[in-house]
C-alpha cells in the first residue's frame, strides 16, 4: 500500500493546455494588432509575433479567463500564443493576424 502512495506522489502532473486560438483578432487604424481570447483562470499569456521577434505578455489577475494584448505585425504573420501558471506550462498555439470576430474568419481567404 504504502508503495501505491509514493508511486503516485511522484507520477508527473499534466502540463496547462494550450490556450484556443484567439475568438477576436482585429488591427487598429494605427497599423497595431488587438489580439483576445480564453485562457486559464489566473494565467499568464505570452503572445509573440515570429516574423518580428516582438510580443506581449498579459497576467490575468482578475481571474476572468480572459486575455487581450497589442501587437505590432503584418496581415497573415505567425504569432505564437502560451499560457502558464505558477510553475506550470502550456503547449503553444499558433494563429496568422487576419481578423477574427467571434472565432470566425472575417475573410477566410485572407492569408492564401
């Protein structure tokens, strides 16, 4: 029994899930990226541009859930979207800047 205990003190703990692509993506008159989605309560979310090098990082401190940052970027550039919390780590989505109401493609064929 006392076995059972410890074998299960030291399985590994599944890693966050990685956040779902952004449900809004919208660009500013300024040229500037809005860029929303879920995320896990309490989380902090690390947006980065690939073709920049350039991201943005937002805490949820409000634990709603919910994260929006600004980019700078392209139409159809990369981004690469992680979330963690305290010692734990998520996989990376990725998404093209292309904008995005609702989770649905404005212009599905934006990015062709």
């Amino acid at each position: 029994m006392l076995l059972l205990l410890v074998a299960g003190c030291l399985s590994p703990t599944l890693p966050l899930p990685p956040p779902e692509e952004p449900d809004t993506i919208s660009v500013s008159p300024e040229g500037t990226w809005e860029v929303s989605g879920s995320c896990i309560e309490g989380a902090e979310v690390v947006v980065l541009n690939e073709a920049t090098g350039q991201g943005a990082v937002f805490v949820d401190l409000e634990h709603r859930g919910r994260y929006a940052v600004t980019l700078e970027g392209d139409p159809c550039d990369v981004i690469v979207i992680s979330q963690s919390r305290g010692s734990e780590e998520s996989g990376e989505t990725r998404a093209l800047l292309r904008p995005v109401e609702g989770g649905v493609e404005v212009d599905p064929a934006a990015c062709e």
